[in-house]
C-alpha cells in the first residue's frame, strides 16, 4: 500500500482543492447548487481518486485511479474557465488555477505512464 501523502500530485492537488474553497466562497450565492458545488466536488474529486488509488494492490488499479483523477481535473479546467468568462474569478485567479491544473494533470500522466514501465 502506498501513503498517498508522499506523492506530489496528492500534495498538489490538496493545495488545489483548499485554494478553490477559498475562491468560491465569494461565488454568488445563486452558485452555490451550480458552479461552487460542481467546483468543489470536482476537484475534491481528483485528490480523492488519487488517495484511493494509493489504497490499491497493484499498478493497474493504480492507473486506473489516475484515469479517473485526470478526468475530474479536466473537469475542473473547464469550470475555472467557466467561472473566469462569467466574471466570479479574475484574469490573474484564473491562469493561476489554470496552471496549477494542467501542472497536476501532466505530473499525473507522467506518473501513469512510469507505472506501466514497471514489471
């Protein structure tokens, strides 16, 4: 079993998913059954599937986890830009965010495709 602390991308995408807290608290409250929620989930998503896959047997589940996680924060770039052109989150906030993203989207690709290297 692995400790899923010990991984960058779970560390990273925690710090995501506390950061998306914090914005979408001045979300409009309108939101908060639309966007905020789907934010939230979503990302929350992507480090929950990463914690889960470290709780598996073998790489392949592993990967499979990471699948998943990639798909959520695919997910969650669509809806910062979402939140971006509908005016809840700056210009600056967002091509924080987005960077972010995409940074735990390639670190977890990289990750997959050493997992399929191993024996």
């Amino acid at each position: 079993m692995r400790d899923f602390t010990k991984y960058d991308i779970w560390k990273l995408s925690h710090e995501l998913v506390l950061t998306i807290y914090g914005i979408t608290n001045t979300f409009p409250k309108e939101e908060i059954y639309g966007i905020t929620s789907q934010l939230r989930r979503a990302s929350t998503s992507v480090v929950t599937n990463i914690s889960e896959g470290c709780g598996r047997e073998s790489d392949a589940e592993f990967r499979r986890f990471l699948t998943i996680a990639v798909g959520s924060a695919t997910e969650v770039e669509y809806l910062i830009l979402l939140s971006k052109d509908l005016n809840y989150i700056s210009n600056e906030s967002y091509e924080i965010l987005n960077f972010d993203i995409n940074t735990i989207k390639r670190k977890m690709y990289t990750l997959k495709q050493k997992l399929n290297l191993q024996p």
